[in-house]
C-alpha cells in the first residue's frame, strides 16, 4: 500500500468490494523468459474464476497509457519517433551501409 502504482479500494467494507477482489485475484502471473526476454505471463486460475473485471481493469490502464496518462513519481521512457524514409532513400542508406 502507497508504492508508486498500486491500486486501492475506499474504505474498509471488505463485502462492499468482493466480487471486484475475486475477479482481480482470479489470474496469477508467471515470470517467463523466451529468446533472451522476460515477461510476466499471467495465467488463469485452475478453478476458472470469473475475471471479466480484472481484463477491463487492465484494458482501461492500457488505453490511459497510450493517451498519454502516468501516475506520480513513474518516470515515463519515451520511444525515439521514426522517421519515415521512402523506399529510393531506403535503398541509398542500404547501399551506403547506414
């Protein structure tokens, strides 16, 4: 609680937020490792909970990431913009060994 990131709920009715820690908690994540990378993978549980909340929960963080939106105290890694290069200029580079 309080790290950069976390999710809190308000209150401390633990039956006012059942179904949504059910549904958070019914995957849980392996790290996997595959051609020189690590990802976390996350996994269904065996009993096959419900967990629609839990996917538009991290579907509504994906879609604020990529409007732009970061929390507090994360540094943001900006990826470098590409520059367009038509196909000629792309053919000059490769013969120039750029």
């Amino acid at each position: 609680m309080g790290d950069p990131g976390c999710l809190s709920l308000f209150g401390r009715d633990t039956a006012a937020h059942q179904l949504i820690a059910e549904h958070i908690t019914a995957e849980t994540c392996v790290k996997v490792s595959a051609q020189g990378r690590v990802v976390d993978e996350w996994k269904w549980k065996e009993s096959r909970p419900d967990n629609h909340w839990f996917d538009c929960l991290v579907g509504c963080a994906v879609a604020a990431n990529l409007a732009g939106a970061s929390l507090p105290g994360i540094i943001q890694v900006r990826k470098r913009k590409r520059e367009r290069v038509d196909f000629g200029e792309w053919q000059r580079r490769a013969r120039e060994g750029r």
